[in-house]
C-alpha cells in the first residue's frame, strides 16, 4: 500500500479538501441562485409602447391601459408605468379616459396609483355632458371602480365647475363624486 495512505494526516488532509471544496461548491451555488432570481430593485421585463386589454365575461372591451414605457418587477412587487393612459369602457357611455406623468400597477393588478399631473375626460353622449377633471396624484381602485386623491381639484362638466381640495369619485351605474374641503362651484342653470 502506498506509505502516503498510511499516515494518519493523510484523512485530515482528504476531510480538509473535501470541506474546502463542499464549502466553495456552497457559495458558488448561492451566488448563482440570487444570479437567477435577479436583483430586487431590478425589472424582471420591460415593454415600450405597450398596450394591455382586460375584457369582460362576455369579451367586450372593459379596460385599456397604454403607456410609453412598462417595467414589471417580480414577485409581486407591481408595475411602473411611464406616461400611462387608462380607458375604462361603460355600456352605453362614452368611456372613461385618464392620462399621467408615471404610474403605477399593483402586483395583483387591481389598484393604479397615477402619479404627476392627472387628467380624467369623459366625452359627452346622449345621458351625460362632458367631464374633465384635472388633479394630481390619484390612487383608482380597479375593482370598485373608485378614485381618490388629496391633491386640489378641477372638474368641469358641460357649464358648470368646482374646485376642491381632495376627493372620492365612483364610476359605472352609481356614479357619483364627494368633494372633501374648500369647494368652490358655479353651477348653470337651465331657463325653461
């Protein structure tokens, strides 16, 4: 047998190498699975002149989100959103549109915090006069069809306008609008 096998330091030496090289082979699969899983701060994909589309049961349109730039990070960390443009169709209305400077998606996709300056514009039809509401950094609760912001207030609608400060909208077939403090409004009245 070889005289090397035979000295007692020889299996301290193996056992040594053999850690050295468990413990190298450990950091180096570590390294390679925070590799994979990428870093936090970073967008697993981005898009340009991106379009997403939600459709109802019954595959009608229901809502379109347009933007210049899309960056999605994983797990569930949501979506930035740069220069987004949000249409919310309604059955026999003209849809909802609204526009910002940047925005952002929930992970689960059911709250967009739009950010910057926001407009929200509704053309007229048949049972409603035109609306444009002006304000800055809104949070719209997809699933209620609810928005909300702190920030001042502009709304015209036909001849009338108010000013705000801060606000609660509701839209679909319960529309309606609760302007929090500071509201100013001139209201049109109609001569029969």
């Amino acid at each position: 047998m070889n005289r090397i096998a035979e000295h007692p330091l020889f299996y301290l030496l193996v056992l040594g190498l053999f850690a050295a090289a468990s413990y190298w082979l450990s950091i180096n699969s570590q390294k390679s699975n925070n590799h994979a899983d990428g870093d936090a701060r970073l967008p697993d994909y981005e898009a340009d002149d991106f379009s997403l589309v939600t459709l109802n049961r019954d595959g009608s349109l229901q809502r379109r989100l347009k933007g210049e730039r899309l960056r999605h990070f994983g797990r569930d960390r949501g979506t930035e959103l740069i220069a987004p443009n949000f249409l919310l169709f309604e059955p026999q209305a003209s849809p909802w549109r609204a526009r910002a400077e940047q925005g952002w998606l929930s992970g689960d996709g059911q709250i967009l915090f739009l950010t910057g300056k926001v407009s929200l514009q509704r053309d007229a039809s048949a049972d409603h006069p035109d609306f444009l509401l002006e304000t800055r950094n809104v949070t719209l609760e997809l699933a209620g069809d609810h928005l909300t912001t702190d920030a001042p207030v502009l709304i015209r609608s036909g001849a009338n306008e108010a000013r705000a400060l801060g606000m609660d909208a509701w839209f679909g077939e319960q529309a309606r609008v609760n302007l929090r403090s500071r509201v100013k409004a001139r209201y049109t009245v109609e001569s029969p």
